[in-house]
C-alpha cells in the first residue's frame, strides 16, 4: 500500500533498497573501468561479489530522471523547480544545470563572456570569501537556481566565487551490487566478408574476441538519502518536503523506466522487492502518488519565496 504522506521523515537517512533481476535470461553485464574491467571483490566470508553500476552512474541516472530530452526541459512533474538553461546567441537550448555535469560550475554556465548569471551568483556568495564556509547561505543560493544541486551535489570551484570553496556533497546516492556471482563466458567475431585476412590494425579482417558477462544469485539496488542534511539547510519546511519527494520520484523513476543500463544489462524490479530498510516502518510514495502530488509541494515551495523569480535563469553561451 502506498502513501500520499510527503513530508520529511524522521531519523538521519532514508534507506532503501530493491531486489532486481534480468528481464529475459539470467546473464547481465556490469559496469567495467579501463584499467580494471569488471569491479569484483570477495566479502570475508568467500563470497563472490560484484559492482554493477557504480554510485557515480547511478548519480547521473538519478538526475535524467527529471529531464525530458525530447522537449528539452523538465518532466511534468518537476517543473517550476529552480535550474539555470543555457542558450546560445540565437536563443537555441544548449544545455542546463540539470543535464551538466558539474551543475551550477558547468564552464557553459559560469565562462559565458555573458558574465550577468556569474556576476549575481558573485554577489550573493562572496560575503563567505573570509571566514568558515556557512552552509545554510550556501543552501539558499543553491535553492535559489538550482535545487536539485542540494540533492546531487556541487563544488564551485572559481577562485572569484568565494575562493573556490563552496561545495556541497550529494545527499542522494545509490548503487548496484551481485551477490554469489559466476562468471558467464562467451564470444564472438567481427567478420570482414570482404577481406578476412586483412589488416586488424586497420579495421579490416576477421577480429574474434571474448566476452565476460556474470550470473548472479542476487542483485540489489541501494539509495541512500541523507535526511539530516537537508535538515541542515534550514530551508522553510515546504522546500525540505519537496527536496524529499523529489528524491523519492528520482528513485522511483530509475526503477520504473531507468534499468536498461547497457545492451546487455536490461533489469526491473522483482514484484514486492522495493523496500525501505530505516527507517523501518516507512513506507515510499509511489510514482503515480508523487507525480500527483508534486505539483502541489513545487507552489508551496515557491510560496516561501525561496526560488529565483523568474525560476528559470537563462545564461547566454558566448564562447
């Protein structure tokens, strides 16, 4: 049973985790790193174990969530949240904070010879250019023009913005583990119907190869959303409420539309496996519930004056 109850819970984190499993088959491909491949480790106890997807891929799958990029902008259900758009001379969308990956420190943002978005954002945060860094000013400027940084994380790393001091790490994270895995051999060639003999080194010829995927007797997506620092923002409580259901629809929006993480490693949730592990008698918004019910926290939101009017700060890219 779902709830409609969007308000910030109680306790320092929101732990959830949901068991999944391979849409067809039993095979799935992991994650690989260029001086490592595939990230295996063995628990203490012998047990074979994998990283799918690690908490950066999971990070920017998080994000897309909220971005529709058909119509380049936000989905429905996030609009009316702060972000910075950039276009360029001619007024085309070029990109934004919410599909950049350094967010708000995006050189597009923050190197425009249209220096108007920096100036400001300059003047709001430079009274920290001395001193210890106050973090609750920081959340306001953050919420101000982008909001979803205060979910995501930011470092601002302009020496004429404070210093280069600023950052905030994320507070929403998850990952993608197997548990008991086995390696799943195979391979394959590239064929050259024309020359098969030819030069490998060129593109031409008949090239085999191997391939490592895995089996696994478990697989367990984990998000992590730490309530105690958007507590710490001091942010009105209409703003932390959002900033929580607006965590909960990125993760259940990954779930539901966002586990085709590779050709070879297309997942979903095994029916009745999302769970919330602490605290242990909370129970998730659905999806269907927070796309309802966004709308509604967003105004109120706004209604404490803490969003940049108009909410969307449109930046000119001039190189």
């Amino acid at each position: 049973m779902t709830t409609l109850d969007t308000s910030l819970p109680q306790g320092p984190r929101l732990l959830v985790q949901a068991a999944l499993q391979p849409v067809q088959g039993h095979r799935f491909q992991p994650t690989g790193f260029a001086d490592l491949g595939a990230a295996t480790y063995t628990l203490p106890d012998g047990t074979e174990m994998l990283l799918v997807e690690s908490a950066q891929s999971v990070a920017n799958r998080l994000e897309a969530v909220c971005w529709d990029p058909t119509t380049d902008a936000p989905v429905a259900a996030s609009q009316g949240i702060p972000y910075v758009r950039v276009v360029d001379t001619n007024g085309k969308y070029l990109t934004s904070s919410m599909t950049e990956a350094h967010r708000l420190n995006s050189p597009y943002i923050l190197e425009s010879k249209d220096q108007t978005f920096f100036k400001q954002l300059q003047g709001e945060v430079n009274v920290m250019e001395k001193g210890p860094v106050d973090h609750r000013l920081l959340a306001a400027v953050l919420a101000r023009y982008d909001l979803h940084a205060l979910l995501h994380g930011v470092f601002l790393a302009k020496k004429k913005l404070a210093g280069g001091r600023l950052r905030r790490a994320r507070a929403l994270s998850g990952f993608i583990e197997a548990r008991d895995v086995r390696v799943a051999a195979s391979g394959g060639v590239k064929n050259d119907h024309v020359d098969p003999s030819g030069d490998a080194k060129k593109g031409f010829g008949n090239v085999p190869f191997h391939r490592d995927e895995y089996v696994a007797a478990e697989l367990t997506a984990y998000f992590n959303l730490d309530l105690g620092m958007i507590r710490a923002t001091g942010l009105p409580e209409p703003v932390q409420n959002l900033l929580y259901a607006l965590a909960v629809y990125k993760i259940q929006g990954f779930l539901a539309e966002g586990l085709r993480l590779r050709t070879a490693c297309d997942l979903e949730v095994v029916p009745g496996g999302l769970r919330c592990t602490r605290p242990v008698d909370h129970t998730l918004p659905s999806q269907v519930d927070l796309e309802a019910k966004l709308p509604g926290l967003v105004a109120a939101a706004a209604e404490t004056g803490a969003f940049a009017d108009p909410v969307v700060t449109e930046v000119t890219w001039k190189a």
